[in-house]
C-alpha cells in the first residue's frame, strides 16, 4: 500500500515540474548568416526558450543575441568582426532618397538582385569566419541533432545539413519567398496568393495576376539556377566538396516556419510541414516596457497619440524637405499628440508639448497602450504583427520589399490605409488620418486581433513542438513528413501525361473527320445536286 502511494506521489510531483524535465535535451546546430536584425529579432525567442529547456544550442550568426550569456548551453559564434558596428550593416539600408513606387517585373528584378548580392555576402561571411569548420569538427565528437537556419535569399548554409546528416528546419522572417513553396510541396497559385515581391489590393485583376505569375515563376527560376548555383561554388571554395543545396532543401527538410498568420497574410493552402508561427518574437514582458519619459507623455497626451515609426532599415530623418513640411502641417492640426521615431540628433521644429521625438522606441508597449489610437508604419512584417496584436489602426507607407503586400493585407481588411511615400500631400495625408478617425477601423482592428491571438497554441509553442519532434525522430521525421510531390517533374506533377493520353485520340479522332469531310467536297456536292434532280 505504501509503496502504490509512494507511486502516485512520485507521479504527480513529476506532473507538477512538467514533462519537458523529463526529455533528454538535443544538440541544436543553429546558422542564420543574414544582417539583417529585425530577421534575427524573429528566431530569437525559439532559440531562447530551447536553451531555456535545457537543449544545447550552437548558433552562428551575423547579429549578436543580448540574453545568451543567461544560458550556459548557449554558444554563440558570430561571423562579425570583433568590433564590427552591426548597426552600421542593418540599418539604413533604404534611404527614401532611392525610393521606387512602382511595383513592375523591372524593379521585382532589381530586388531579387540586391537580395541575391547580399546574401552571397553573409555567405562569405559565414565562410570565411571559420565557423563551419569547427562545428563540423565538434559534430565528430558530440553530433547535432538537426540544423535551424533562415530561409530567405541564400542556402549556402544547408551544405552543414548534407555533411552532417541532420534534419533541416527552416524559418521564413517574411511571407514565403516564392522560390520555396516547391521544396515543401505547397501550391503558391498565383491566381490569388501574392508574393511578397508584389502587393495588390483585393482581388486580382488580369494584369495583376499575369504579372504575379512571371515575376513567381521567372524568380523560382533565377534562385534555382543562379543564387542557388553561386551557393554550390562557395561551398566547393571553402569546403572542397560538390553539393547541391537545392537537393538538399528538398530531402532533408522536415518544418519550414513562417511568420505570419492567416488572419493577416488571408487562407493560404498548407502543408503538414509549414507551420504558421506569426507573432513569435512578440512577448508581454516587452508590452510593459516603457521609459519614464514616454509613459509621461502619453499620460498627458489627452485624447492619444499617433506613432510614428519606419523601422530599424529607414531613417525617418531622410525624408524630402517638402514632405516633411506637408507632415508636419497636418500633424500640427491633428487632435491627437505625436510621438515620432527620428533617428537624427536634430530634429523638426515643433512644439515639445504635441511632439515627442524619440531615437529609440519600445515599439510593442507603444502599440498595446491604450493612449496610442494609431500607427503610421512603413508596413515591416513584425511591427505589422505586431499592431494586429495590439489591435490598432494602421497607415501604412510602404518603400520596398514585402511592405507593398502588408500594406495591402491590412487595407483589404479593413484595418487600415495605404499611402504612398510619392503620394504625401497636405490634402492626402488630412484626408488619410481623417478616414482612419472613424470608428469602424478601430473596431475591425480589434475583431481581427482577437483571431490573431486566439489560437490552440501560442507561435513559440508550436515552433517548440515541432522543434523537439524532429530532434527525438530525426531524418525519419522529415521523410515521413515529405509529400511524394516533391520528386516528381513539372509534367508529371500537374497530369500534363493524363492530359495528354486523354487528349490525343480525340485531337485524332477530329482530325480524322475533318479530313473525310474535306476529302472529296466536289463529289459531296454532285451527289446533293443528283439527289434534287431526281426529286424534281
């Protein structure tokens, strides 16, 4: 009896302390090469809490992680230089001056090609570093369980999931690029799902879904046989061996995280291996963060505030002199009181009382306080998740990338407005925020919020989950998980050899009767012409 008791204590103090005690903690072989901090910003929290739970984590990246010295059993190697000025890479990188309004096959191109030399960039960097070259060297001594990497715009880094065997999770920072819906088997049907190369408003038109189609198909083409085929030449400069990094992504893949969610980014089909983790990177520890000087200001702001931000990539400073002066016109009319993320140590003038200028904002607890009425943004995925959390209305000015596509998401549904950096005017940007005023997009902002947040489980939980899964199943995980899809050709894939069996004797068979019909036609007509004679 004392023993069945002993049992059942024993059960339920190790109920209590919860499962994840009792999992062996894996090895974690973690690459993100790209500059880009508001990418890093993303993966950070899964790679925290897994060195929370005891996983050992080897991360090599570009950006430096500010809590890993918390976790003994998080390693960090950085392709930096000691020293380096990450800032000085990750911010800035779009000055307004350059900025393009068009969205044609022209500019899509020219982005694809800044993103393939950059990432060809931190390629080398990853490279050179010589990083990879110790973990392949610790791996012989204590193996990795699976490889944690970005998706973006280079998989020159999947070369470590070949020579080690490992299983490969990869995270998209941005809506899926379209170069890797195929690896994963998942339709992209650009008929109706944007690319982030694009950004449309509501349903497509002919044009719209023509150009999307290309600029999907034509990009598919360009990262396969060029920014792929670059990956394959620097992994053989610095490691001497042949592999193909696209073969590697199909095989080898078992999750590929995204960040968005539907309530945003709209339906999409799924796979059982893209796992929607939108939101990760948001926490309630950062909602609550917010300087004395801020918290002040929006204390006495009266009615609210407008916030105003474009990013960590975009100095708000370098905005035109005459768009400056319009918006400032307007936001001094405004009833709201202002508080602007302005980089520069000089800044407009304007009354301290109304305007707040800030070189640093603790953008989440802005968002989710209830003085902030609006966000006027530049449309980056995580301060747009970020304000669909919070449940407020967004103007959105969108310079380049996938901002042109959450623009879009939030207009059609009803959240917000897009206006055009070449389109800021006294007229239109009175007209904007008196629209944005009415109740129905503070109202539709917080019915689409309540969707985003009321899910089975929170983002990093499921990111988690799947984490573990693969590092207590393995390659075997991943190839169970893969759809047969993936091996077949284009031809075969879409029944084009059904089709065309179906086809053939038909196309026969009609040619065949054309061919009868016009075989003789002046004896056809002889004949109709005999028969009426005889009739008369």
């Amino acid at each position: 009896m004392r023993t069945w008791l002993r049992s059942e204590v024993l059960i339920v103090l190790l109920g209590l302390l919860g499962l994840p005690q009792l999992i062996t903690g894996g090895n974690i072989l973690a690459v993100y090469p790209h500059f880009g901090f508001s990418h890093f910003k993303v993966v950070m929290p899964i790679l925290n809490e897994l060195a929370q739970r005891g996983h050992d984590i080897t991360v090599i990246s570009y950006v430096r992680n500010p809590q890993a010295a918390a976790y003994p059993n998080y390693k960090e190697l950085l392709t930096s230089a000691p020293g380096e000025d990450q800032a000085s890479t990750t911010i800035n990188l779009v000055p307004l001056t350059e900025h393009t309004p068009t969205r044609s096959l022209g500019v899509l191109i020219r982005e694809y090609v800044a993103l393939h030399e950059e990432g060809q960039k931190s390629c080398e960097h990853l490279y050179a570093s010589g990083h990879v070259e110790r973990v392949i060297e610790r791996h012989q001594h204590k193996p990795y369980d699976l490889l944690l990497t970005e998706y973006f715009n280079s998989d020159c880094q999947l070369a470590l999931a070949k020579l080690l065997k490992l299983p490969i999770i990869g995270l998209s920072t941005c809506a899926l690029m379209p170069y890797y819906y195929d690896r994963i088997d998942l339709p992209d049907t650009p008929a109706f799902i944007q690319s982030e190369f694009v950004g449309f408003a509501g349903q497509l038109n002919w044009h719209e879904r023509l150009l999307n189609f290309v600029q999907a198909k034509l990009l598919k083409l360009l990262y396969k046989y060029h920014s792929n085929r670059a990956d394959n030449a620097l992994v053989r400069k610095y490691l001497g061996v042949e592999v193909d990094v696209d073969e590697v992504a199909r095989t080898q893949t078992a999750f590929v995280f995204g960040n968005q969610h539907y309530s945003l980014m709209g339906s999409r089909p799924q796979s059982l291996q893209f796992v929607e983790i939108g939101g990760v990177h948001i926490t309630k520890k950062a909602e609550q963060e917010l300087p004395e000087h801020i918290a002040n200001f929006l204390n006495q702001s009266g009615e609210g505030v407008i916030f105003i931000s474009w990013g960590s990539m975009v100095r708000a400073s370098s905005i035109d002199a005459d768009k400056l002066s319009a918006i400032l016109e307007v936001l001094k009319s405004q009833p709201l009181k202002i508080i602007w993320k302005w980089e520069a140590d000089e800044t407009p003038a304007a009354d301290s009382s109304k305007f707040l200028f800030v070189k640093w904002a603790p953008q989440l607890a802005l968002l989710c306080h209830p003085k902030v009425k609006l966000f006027w943004a530049h449309g980056g995925l995580l301060g747009t998740t970020e304000t669909v959390h919070c449940g407020k209305p967004l103007l959105v000015t969108p310079i380049y990338g996938d901002q042109f596509l959450n623009a879009f998401s939030v207009q059609n549904r009803g959240m917000g407005l897009k206006l055009d950096y070449q389109d800021i005017t006294v007229q239109n940007l009175n007209k904007a925020l008196t629209e944005l005023r009415k109740n129905s997009y503070a109202q539709r902002s917080l019915e689409v919020s309540k969707v985003f947040n009321g899910r089975q489980q929170t983002p990093l939980e499921s990111a988690i989950w799947s984490v573990e899964h693969v590092i207590n199943n393995g390659l075997v995980a991943a190839k169970l998980l893969q759809s047969p899809g993936i091996e077949l050709n284009g031809f075969i894939y879409h029944s084009l050899d059904s089709v065309a069996l179906i086809l053939t004797p038909l196309i026969l068979l009609i040619v065949v009767l054309c061919y009868l019909c016009k075989r003789n036609p002046a004896k056809s007509a002889n004949k109709k012409v005999g028969k009426k004679a005889k009739r008369s």
